[in-house]
C-alpha cells in the first residue's frame, strides 16, 4: 500500500498586489544565525520605476527547541508553515504601508 505524502503547497505566491495597486516581487530567505538557530525571512520588493521602500518580515526559529519538541513528540512547524505565518504578517505590512494615507494622495 503507497504512503500517504504530506508535502504541503508552496502558500507564498511570487508575487503581490497592495490593495493601492502597487505589486511586489515576494523574495524567500533562510540562514542559519550560530548554533542552533535559523532565521526564515520573506522580503516584498516594489516593481516599477516609481522608488517604494522594500517590506520585510521574518522569524527565528531556536533548533535546539524544535528537535526536543520532536524527541517529545510534540507537532513542530514546517518551514512552509513558518512561510506562511512570515507571509500574513509581511501581507499586513505591505498593506499598512499603501493604506488609506497612500489612497488619499494618489
């Protein structure tokens, strides 16, 4: 009997849309800090000529925790998981940036 896979979908597009119209390109990172840590970092750069500052957004994870949870058997997030958390925040800031005070002189 095949095993059931548990690959989970890639849940951070390429690209964005501000709710101003404004798109950015979605750049994934992750780099190891030291000994057991990891930092996950999602970064939305403005397309086009006009000059928009870059949005940020990322998470440092301690490995020394996640594989004593795991020795625990406790649920430890993916880093799709921890992608995805990064991208609804990083979501959040692009949209705070261009909200109503972008709308308003535009």
């Amino acid at each position: 009997m095949p095993q059931a896979s548990h690959t989970v979908p890639v849940v951070v597009p390429p690209y964005c849309r501000s709710r101003a119209g404004r798109v950015y390109r979605i750049h994934r990172f992750s780099e190891e800090l030291g000994p057991g840590r990891m930092r996950y970092t999602l970064r939305a750069s403005p397309l086009g000529k006009a000059a928009a500052e870059s949005k940020e957004a990322s998470r440092e994870i301690n490995t020394a925790q996640l594989a004593d949870r795991l020795r625990n058997r406790q649920v430890v997030p993916t880093p799709e998981e921890t992608y995805e958390q990064i991208w609804q925040q990083l979501r959040l800031d692009v949209d705070a940036v261009e909200g109503p005070a972008a709308e308003e002189s535009g």
